[in-house]
C-alpha cells in the first residue's frame, strides 16, 4: 500500500502547481492515474471532480486580485459549456483510443511547461467573438471526452493570440475549466459513473494543495521549479500511454 502515499504525495504538488497558475488540474491527475493503473472507467470522473474543487479555489482567488475578464471569458464558455456536457456524456470510445488521445493532449502542457514556462504578453490584441466560439466549442468537446477542464489548451491559446496577460488567463481559465468540469461531470453522470474508492480522501489532498496553490500563485509566486518536475512527471505519463 505504499504506493498510495507516493499518489498522494504528487497528487498535493500537481494541485498545488496547477492551482497557482489558475488550472484545475485534471491533465495531470489523469497522468498520475495512469502511472498508477488506475481503472480508465474511475480516471474521467475523478479527475473531473478534484478539477471542480482546485479551480473554483484558484478562480476565487485570481478573480480576488482584479485579474478576470467577463468579456473575453462569456463567448468561451457559451460555447465550451453544452459541447463539453456532449463529450460527458460519449461513454463507449475505446479505452485504447481514449489513452492514445490523452496522450497526445498530455504532450501540450509538457511543451508549456518545459519550453515555454513564462510568455510575457506586451501588446494586447482585441478578441475575436467567432474564433472565442470556435476554441470554446472544440476544447469543451475534448475537455467532456477525454475528462480535463481544457485550461491546459486555452491558456497558451489566450497568450499566444495576445488577448489576456497570464494573471487574466489564469483567471479566466480557471473559470473556464470549473464550468467545462462541471458540465463534462453532469453529461457522464446520465450515463452513470465510477468514482475512485479513494476518492474523499484524493479531495481533501486537493482542496489543501489548491488553497496554498491558488493563495501563493495570486501572488506572483515562483513555481519554475515545480513546472519543470511537473513537465517530467506528464512527459513520462505522455509515453506510457502511448507506447504500452
């Protein structure tokens, strides 16, 4: 039973990590239960619901310091909220196929993290309605299907187009992945779900990491350390599933 210790004990860091840069969480609970054999029927559930807890957290805390923005963040969600209770609620992809996806989707925040830890955003560009339905709609699908908010997508898609600095996409995220989780939770809870056995005691690990995350990341804390361990710890989750 060691084992679960070691679970606990990087599901408090991947928590913690992704709570201070305004995410849930979810890509890196999936990647620690599959390092760990867990059952793929319990990993989209589960991670969905540690995901509801870390970002309602980290968005209360981000939205504390002045940082969200209503007008980027409503066309997002209009559209992700419906397609991600739509990918909720897909029950009968193949469990293959399913960690070939996560997989691939693993591999976006292992190149966030380890190549591009901090992307300063000096001129803002305005957003675009269509392309904010467009991107709301096809990251909730994944984020419903594959069981993640879809923060690890949105927020280098925000930087990278220039409509938010990374205190307002971590805000918005934030929000973004509690609402997708939600809606990805409810569209698999009409199918009927399995939830880990561990599953009290895997929130309450979460809720405290995500506190500290969220408290000392609305505070410009330090996390380049812990990006790089955490960018480890999914790049190795990224190639189990793929490879085996």
């Amino acid at each position: 039973m060691d084992y679960i210790y070691h679970f606990y004990l990087l599901l408090f860091i991947v928590a913690f990590l992704y709570a201070s840069v305004g995410h849930g969480g979810a890509s890196g609970y999936l990647a620690l239960m599959a390092l760990f054999s867990f059952n793929a029927e319990v990993m989209k559930p589960t991670a969905l619901l540690l995901n509801l807890f870390v970002s309602g957290i980290s968005f209360y805390q981000f939205y504390r310091g002045k940082h969200f923005l209503w007008k980027i963040f409503l066309p997002l969600a209009v559209a992700s909220v419906p397609m991600a209770f739509l990918g909720g609620s897909i029950h009968n992809i193949d469990p293959l196929l399913y960690k070939k996806i996560l997989g691939v989707l693993l591999l976006v925040p292992v190149i966030r993290f380890l190549f591009f830890p901090n992307i300063t955003v000096t001129e803002f560009k305005p957003s675009n309605l269509y392309l904010s339905l467009l991107i709301g709609g096809t990251i909730g699908f994944l984020s419903g299907l594959i069981g993640f908010g879809g923060g690890i997508l949105l927020s280098p898609i925000l930087l990278l187009l220039k409509w938010t600095d990374q205190k307002q996409t971590a805000a918005i995220s934030a929000l973004f992945i509690f609402v997708n989780s939600l809606s990805g939770l409810a569209g698999q809870l009409i199918k009927g779900v399995s939830f880990s056995t561990q599953m009290y005691s895997f929130v309450g690990v979460a809720v405290i990491a995500g506190c500290l995350g969220a408290y000392y990341g609305a505070l410009k804390f330090n996390q380049s350390v812990l990006k790089n361990i955490l960018g480890c710890v999914l790049l190795l989750a990224a190639i189990k599933l793929l490879f085996t």
